[in-house]
C-alpha cells in the first residue's frame, strides 16, 4: 500500500512537469494523426480499422505529451509499435508517424548526450524506422535522401538546444560559484576590518585604563596619612587596574600576533598634517579645510575619522594616480563630517590596478557603523568622493 502512494505521489510530480506547451504540441499531434487518417492523406492506403488507427493516433498523442519525463522510453515504445505495424501488418505508414518520429529523435537529443547508449539509440532507431518504411512502401530514393536529410536536421536541432541548456546552467552555475564566493570575500573582509577594530579599540582602552591607574596613584600619594581608607580604596583601584591592563595587553597580543607589544601610539586627526606629507609625497595634491572649531574626540572616534581620510587618499592614489584630492573636516555640535573627494586621473593618466582583494569601502563602512555614523562613496564628477557622518554623542 506504501508503495503504491509513493508511486502515486511520483507520477504527480512529474505530471507536474508537463506544462501548456506540452498540451498544446500533444494536441496538435493528435489533431494532425487523427485528421490524416479520416480523409485519407496523400497517397495514404485505406485502412482495415479505421477506428484503431484513429486510436492509435490519439495514443500518440498521449506519448508526445510526456515525452519530456521519459524521452527514451517513450522513442522505444513509440519505434517498436511502427516496426510491428509495418513488418507484421504490412501497413505503410502515415506523414503524422513520420514527423512524429522526427520530434521524438528531436526532444531526445536535447535531453540526453548524443554520445551517451540513449543518445546514440535515437539516430539508430529512426534509422529502423526508415527501413521498416522503405520495406512497407517502396518509394523513389530522392524521397528517402529528404528523409535523411530530416533526420539530420531534427537530431541535429535537438543537439543544439541541448548544447545551449547545458552552456547556459554552466554560466548560471559560474554566476551562483561567483556570487557566493564575492559574500564570502565581503564577510572575511568585514571579519578582517572587525578584528582591526578590535585591536586598535584594545590599544585604546589600555592606554585610558593606564592613565586612570596613574591618577590614582597620584591622589593616593597626595591623601593625608590618617586618611587610611581612602588610601586603601584608591590602592585597591590601583591595583585593579594594573591586573585589567595587564590581561589588556595579553589580549592584545593574542590579537596581533607574536612580535608585536601592542605600544605603538595610535594616530587621530591631530597627526592628520603628518599623513597629508605622505601622500604629497606619493604624488597627490591634498588640500585640507577645516570647518567649525575643532573639539576633542573620543579616542575610537578619532582613530577611525583617521583611518578614513588615511584610507581615501590610498585609494585616491591607487585609481587616479597622481591628482588633486580635498580634505575637508566638518567639526559641528552633535557630529564629526568627513569629506574626501579627489579630481580623477589627470591628463588621462591611470593609475596602478589596485591590488586584489582590497577591502578599503568595507572596511571604513565598518568603522562608520561601529559609531552609529553613515559613510557614501561613489564618483563624483570626473573623479571620486567618500563622505561621512560621525555622530559626536556616540560613545
């Protein structure tokens, strides 16, 4: 009984493959067997029973519809019941058998290989066919040179369009490999910018912990000798935050990797003027504006407005070459604005190919979200422009 429904339930899904077109074509096979066999046809003998060719026109037609679910076994059942009719009856056959065969030879051959046992049982069974009709009915041999010639151009038809379906599920196929490995490069580049962050923003918070440290050890030197528990609350801060600096640094160096202590100082805004030496020097021409009064930044802050400007102007160089770029640096009440924009190549100038694998859009995109902020990049003109939005209150 389980077998059953599951042959059941299997039929219907591939039932569920015939689509209108199958209908249609099955239709019109049907309508042209079973009105050739009505009236006669050209040169069509007349036949013993007319109702089972008529029947048989219309199984026919039920084959042609699922030709597609069963492309083989439905030439092979289709070529046998010829062969009989012609070897045993002795009945020639009709133009609807011929083309029908010649569809058949088609929709095979654009399922399977033509080098494949199906494949090759196609061109051999219509060649059966062509026997069986020449011992049936002798005909002139210019009729059966068209034949052959039919034959070609259907089976060669079906190849084609199998050749085109497997090209274009190879392109698709290359299309879905690349699309999926362009998210993994996005991701890993995201990981990679996220884990930078990580390690700079550690840097940060090491230094601002070890400065704490430091304070209150000065309070605590400064503190009368009779105020004892004051002198033991700040020691106990003291030492607190010794240990947090401490595991700080061991996690820094986790982080960076062998080789490295984790004490270079990083660079904010303030060292903007040293990076703009840089880059004049590499060939760019930078112009920096600084609009509204500059305010102290949180540290995370202005490292990452740091490595955006820092980041812009290397690809400024990378694409355009040696041209002009504008810094300009927005300092307004709740937010810190960012505008690098550069003018292109000059003199149609390009510059080196950058390199593979860059990930200098994602990863400021990362450092602008990191604060609640929006970054834009985009051409602009001739040339190029990154512009963000920091917001001031985010901390």
């Amino acid at each position: 009984m389980v077998g059953n429904y599951a042959r059941l339930m299997r039929w219907r899904q591939a039932l569920s493959r015939v689509g209108a077109v199958d209908y249609l074509i099955a239709g019109a096979v049907g309508l042209f067997a079973v009105t050739e066999e009505l009236i006669g046809g050209t040169d069509l003998p007349e036949r013993p029973s007319l109702a089972l060719w008529v029947a048989a026109g219309i199984v026919t037609a039920l084959l042609v519809l699922v030709r597609r679910l069963a492309p083989f076994g439905v030439m092979a059942v289709y070529t046998g019941m010829s062969l009989a009719v012609f070897l045993l009856a002795g009945q020639e056959a009709g133009a609807w058998q011929w083309y029908t065969q010649l569809f058949l030879l088609f929709t095979l051959l654009s399922e399977v290989p033509l080098a494949s046992p199906k494949g090759l049982f196609g061109p051999v069974a219509t060649a059966l066919f062509l026997a069986g009709m020449a011992i049936s009915y002798h005909n002139e041999f210019a009729e059966y040179a068209i034949a052959v010639s039919m034959v070609a151009i259907a089976g060669g038809a079906g190849f084609g369009v199998r050749r085109h379906r497997m090209r274009a599920l190879s392109a698709d196929r290359r299309s879905e490999t690349l699309a999926a490995q362009s998210e993994l490069l996005v991701k890993e580049a995201v990981a990679e910018e996220q884990a930078r962050l990580a390690r700079e923003l550690h840097d940060i918070v090491a230094h601002s912990v070890s400065l704490m440290v430091m304070q209150a050890g000065g309070v605590r030197r400064m503190l009368r000798d009779d105020q004892t528990r004051e002198r033991a609350g700040l020691a106990l801060i003291e030492e607190t935050g010794r240990g947090a600096v401490e595991e700080l640094r061991r996690m820094l160096h986790l982080l960076r990797g062998p080789g490295t202590d984790g004490l270079t100082p990083l660079p904010g805004l303030a060292r903007l003027e040293d990076l703009v030496e840089q880059a004049r020097s590499a060939g760019l021409d930078v112009e920096v504006d600084v609009a509204g009064e500059p305010v102290p930044l949180p540290a995370g802050l202005d490292l990452s407005a740091y490595r955006i400007v820092q980041e812009s102007l290397t690809n400024a160089l990378k694409h355009a070459g040696p041209t002009a770029v504008t810094v300009t640096i927005g300092y307004r009440p709740n937010e810190l604005s960012l505008d690098i924009t550069d003018a292109g190549p000059r003199d149609g100038a390009r510059g080196a190919p950058a390199a593979t694998g860059g990930h200098g859009l994602i990863g400021m995109r990362e450092r602008a979200a990191l604060f609640r902020g929006d970054l834009t990049a985009g051409p602009h003109g001739s040339g190029f422009a990154v512009r963000a939005a920091l917001p001031l209150s985010a901390r």
